[in-house]
C-alpha cells in the first residue's frame, strides 16, 4: 500500500541551474523508495547523483561532469546526454543508464550493478571492475578493465589498446575489433554458458545484438603465482 | 591538475562576443587551477590595433608613460607607442616590426620578460584568481576571431607570473598546457646546443620553444606537434594557436582531460564539458574526446587536419 502510494506520487523536478549539486544530492539521499525524479539543467556539473541509496527512478536530462552517479546502490539513474570521467565509480547496485558517451574510468572499481553507454566510453572503462557489470553500446578506449578483479565488460562496438591488462577474473565480451590484449589477457572459447549470459546482459541493457558475434576475453592466469623461471630477475 | 579553454569564432557574427563567451569558459575552469591564470586574446582591435606589434612584458619597473616616453625616444622618430598596465601584465603597441620592438624594450629594460609578442595577439597573465584577473583584462569586452586561456595549478615551476601560461615565445604562437613533461631537462639542452635560448625552468615553455624551433624550419604547425610527440615523454594535453590556426593533441596514454566542441559557427576546446556548456548552439554541436595521440588542427577557413602519431 504504502509502495503503491508513492509510485503514484507526482515526479519532483530539480533544476541545476537554481539549485546546488548538493542540494540535489541532499534531496536525493533522504528521498522515499519508488519516488522519481528529473533533473534539469546539469550543465556538465560534477558529481551528480552521488551516493543514492534507495530505490529511486532519477532521469537526468544534459550532460554530466565528473564522478556522475558513484557509490551508486539500489535504483535507476538515466542521463539523456553523456557523462565524465569517472561515470558511477564504485557502483555497488542499481542501474546507471547513459545515452550518449562516457569518459574515462566508466564504472571503475564498481563492486555490482550494471552501467550501461550506449555511445562509447573513453579509456580505462571497467579499470579494477570487482563485481559490476558494464555494457557499452559503441567502443571503448585503452587499457579499459586493467586488473579487473570480478563481473562482465560487454563491448558492441571496438576495444582499445591493452585490453583486460593484469585481469583477474571479470569475463570480457567484445564484439568488434580489440587494439591489443593486456598481459595476461586472452581470447576464450564462447560456450553456452557465457552466450547465455551475455544474452542477459544485452538484453538488460536493451540491445538486440547477436550475442554469437561476440568473442570472450580473460585471464590466462599466468600472473597467479611466482614462475621459476623469472628467479634470474631478483 | 590545470583548465585549458580555448575557443575559435568561424562566424564573425560572434567576434564581438569573444571575451564574453571566453569568460563563460573560464568560469567552467577556474576550480581547476587557483594560483594563476592567462589568455591569449586574438585580433581585438583595442589591445592589437592594426598597423602595430604588440609585446607583453611581466616584472616592468617603469611607469607606464615612463616607458611609453623611453620607447619613443629610443625607436625611430615619429613611432607611436602605447603602453598600457593590466595587474603585472605591461602591454606595449608600437608601429614598429616585432622583433625592433623587442630588442629595444631589451635594452630598456634588461630585467624585463618578454612574456608575447607578435602582430596578432595580445597575452595577458599574472597570480591570483583567475575571474579576478579576468576583471583586470576586461575580458568580458574583449571582441576577436580566437582566445586561449589557462588557469594554472603549478607543480613543475614557481607560482609567478612567467610561470602562468600561455608560453609566446616566437610571433603570434602560443601554447597552453596540462601535465607535466618528464624529459623537458634533456630536450632544453638539446635546444640550447641547436641555439635555442630560454626564459625559464618551466617544463611547457620547453614544448613551445620546440614547436616554434620546428616552425622556424618550415614545418606546419600539425607537423611539429607530430614530431613533439615522438620526442616528449610525460603527460600533456596541449593546446597551440598561431592567428588562423587552433591544435589540440594528447598525449597517447591521455591521462589529462579535453573535449570538443565543434558547430559551424565555432570550435571550442576545454578540459571539462562544463566550460562549454553556456556556448550558444552547443546542444546541437559535435562534441568529442580527442583520441589519444592525434593532433587535431583547425583553421579559420574552416578545414581540419587530422594526424596520427
């Protein structure tokens, strides 16, 4: 009853250009679960929609600056324009949905959820990722998922130079072109379980690309564990 | 960390609105760089009137009109001169080539920097806040084909006024930076041996003496920032203009930040999308960030060179 309430409870509306981020973040922090907000006017503001604890439907229209959305838990944010660097850092859950491109360092650190550009991202994408899920639309720049710990990369589009470098265990999809794989970065096989997956992924973030025309990447896990042969180096 | 804004007025409809348009983009920089700032101001009839060089001097120990009287007393009779103070920026005009101008201020002033030079523009900069010293320029009034401007968060050399960018160290070529240059102690003595001579221990006025030591032997603005990249190491986003034309590259590990916006009527650089977003016609502008290692070149005949390094 009380959820039903305030989802039929009216959108608030936030303009940027006559309040603070911090006003806006404030409102956001103590607003009711199930409520939605839209913001105006972002103008390329930093930090945005920072720290969001609750189940909330935000819809922000402009591009946004820096760190748009970090620490992001629970809830869907959505920007209808693009994003700065450091787009949801350390996202933990909840959804942050970008219409245009991200800058550098999209999601990076992100322990869960899901983020998703449907333009392209910038370098770094998914940098130390340890349990998010990323889906970008277009393509990414380089050194994208270096020494990603956990979760899934899924690019539609090309990947940079020195993908999934010093990776650990975050699975990589990419459907184009990759520059170059990282150390320690390899092609896998693509078996049932992962185009499963990855059917999830796409769907959730509202594509319709074929996941069978995707190729997966990972750890070779040659990095794990000191190798004999390089004693002569120390 | 430091902002760089840069902008370049297709349409001369706008060139009236330079200055106003430029102090729109500083403010979206300002956090970016607190202890000094400059600009680089291009074809304002005020501060480069037609027919005259222009040289910027920091450290004058002269009045104003006493310098303006020892110049005319000194340059050949007849010269008009003008000099004019904005804070620690001394703006000189005379009706005298660049380089006579220069050498007589020299001898003038021995303790003086020649911070600008050339025909075209007009260099301003000094310590303190950036909109503070903006107000000291009258940057809102300023009217112009193009402007740079830099506010500075200085890590490789002192807070002074030398020490703000932008870096004019050949006519009418300035360059702006963010990062730092890892090698720059290596290339200036490679450019002393060659004859190149220095200002500073700044690390970005080492890349403008390169580019301009290139410029100098014939290669084109694009050329030049090709080779600084196969010769500097360490992080930059640079911005160079020459009076028609505007670069941008980044260096290819693109650790400092720069997007693009490009219309018709305009193309504007900056470090964050904040400082354009109060340019008229942006919502419907190409915005991008410039890949890493690629010079982007724009010049006021509306063409774009595009080189891969």
């Amino acid at each position: 009853m009380t959820i039903l309430s305030a989802t039929l409870a009216p959108t608030q509306t936030v303009d940027l250009a006559a309040s603070t981020v911090r006003e806006l973040n404030a409102a956001l922090h103590q607003a009711a679960d199930a409520t939605s907000w839209v913001v105006d006017n972002p103008a390329g503001a930093h930090n945005i929609a920072v720290g969001i604890d609750r189940e909330l439907e935000v819809t922000v229209n402009g591009h946004v600056g820096y760190y748009f959305a970090g620490m992001h838990q629970r809830g869907k944010v959505t920007v209808h324009g693009s994003a700065g660097v450091g787009l949801a850092e350390n996202i933990m859950s909840g959804t942050v949905h970008v219409t245009g491109d991200a800058s550098q360092a999209t999601g990076a650190t992100g322990h869960g959820g899901l983020v998703i550009v449907d333009g392209n991202t910038g370098a770094r994408c998914g940098i130390s990722m340890k349990g998010v899920d990323i889906v970008v639309g277009g393509d990414i720049g380089h050194a994208s998922a270096f020494m990603a710990q956990a979760g899934r990369l899924v690019v539609c589009g090309d990947a940079g130079e020195g993908l999934g470098d010093s990776i650990y265990e975050a699975r990589i999809y990419v459907q184009g072109a990759v520059g170059s794989l990282g150390a320690d970065c390899i092609e896998k096989p693509l078996r049932a379980e992962h185009l499963a997956e990855l059917a999830e992924l796409l769907l959730a973030a509202g594509r319709d690309d074929d996941p069978a025309l995707f190729k997966r990447y990972g750890s070779a896990r040659t990095l794990y564990h000191f190798a004999a042969a390089n004693s002569h180096s120390y | 960390m430091c902002g760089i804004a840069s902008l370049q007025l297709r349409d001369p409809a706008l060139r009236g609105s330079l200055g106003e348009l430029m102090h729109g983009m500083l403010c979206g920089i300002v956090d970016r760089g607190l202890d000094s700032a400059g600009m680089a101001l291009y074809g304002d009839p005020g501060l480069t009137p037609t027919g005259t060089s222009t040289v910027t001097l920091l450290d004058v120990t002269l009045e104003p009109e006493e310098l303006a009287a020892a110049l005319r007393g000194a340059l050949p009779a007849g010269t008009e001169v003008a000099v004019r103070m904005f804070g620690e920026t001394t703006l000189v005009n005379a009706s005298v080539a660049s380089a006579a101008l220069e050498a007589c201020v020299a001898e003038l002033l021995p303790t003086a920097h020649v911070a600008g030079r050339g025909e075209h523009v007009a260099v301003l900069k000094g310590t303190g806040h950036p909109l503070d010293l903006a107000a000291q320029y009258g940057l809102e009034g300023i009217s112009g084909s193009q402007g740079l401007s830099h506010t500075r968060m200085a890590t490789e050399s002192a807070v002074t006024a030398s020490g703000a960018h932008p870096f004019t160290v050949a006519d009418d070529l300035c360059l702006v930076h963010n990062g730092s240059f890892s090698n720059h102690a290596t290339i200036r003595r490679q450019l002393r041996a060659e004859g190149v001579t220095f200002d500073s221990e700044n690390d970005s006025e080492v890349a403008a003496r390169y580019i301009a030591w290139r410029m100098a032997d014939g290669d084109s603005l694009t050329t030049a920032l090709e080779k600084l990249g196969t010769v500097f190491d360490g992080f930059y986003t640079l911005v160079v203009t020459t009076p028609t034309s505007m670069a941008v590259v980044r260096d290819p590990i693109a650790c400092k930040p720069a997007i693009i916006a490009e219309t018709d009527a305009w193309v504007a650089m900056a470090s964050e999308y904040r400082a354009l977003a109060h340019l008229p016609g942006i919502e419907n502008a190409r915005i991008f960030e410039p890949a890493p290692g690629i010079v982007y070149t724009w010049t006021l005949d509306s063409t774009k060179e595009l080189v891969t390094l």
